[in-house]
C-alpha cells in the first residue's frame, strides 16, 4: 500500500471528479443548445445538467480528497 495515500480508491474518485467537471465545462463551453431547435425547456434542462454534472464533479472530487 502507497505510503502517501490511506484510501487506495481515493485517486480514483478524484480521477472521476476531475473528469465529470470536465466534461461538464466542456458541455457548456459546446452549447449543444443552440444547434437543436427544441423549445426554451429543453435548453434550461441541457444547462442544468451540465451545471449539475460540474457541481457532482466537483463534490465527488473534495469527498474523496478529504
């Protein structure tokens, strides 16, 4: 077992934080909104999950760390 790390699983659960931040800012960042002519509803539900999967990113990342 590595010396600097007590939870083996915990550099995977930053990987995976990291990751879905990532991809999240990478959603938001390629609007796929505003290549759909779907209605107003279906872009606030693309922009909340793409905020939801920063934030979730963003939690799981800290949880692990901590």
């Amino acid at each position: 077992m590595n010396r600097f790390v007590s939870d083996p699983l915990e550099p995977l659960g930053i990987a995976m934080g990291v990751l879905l931040v990532l991809i999240g800012i990478a959603t938001l960042i390629g609007t796929p909104w505003a290549d759909k002519s779907g209605s107003a509803l279906v872009m606030l539900g693309q922009i909340l999950g793409a905020l939801s999967a920063v934030g979730i990113g963003a939690a799981l990342a800290w949880v692990s760390r901590t």
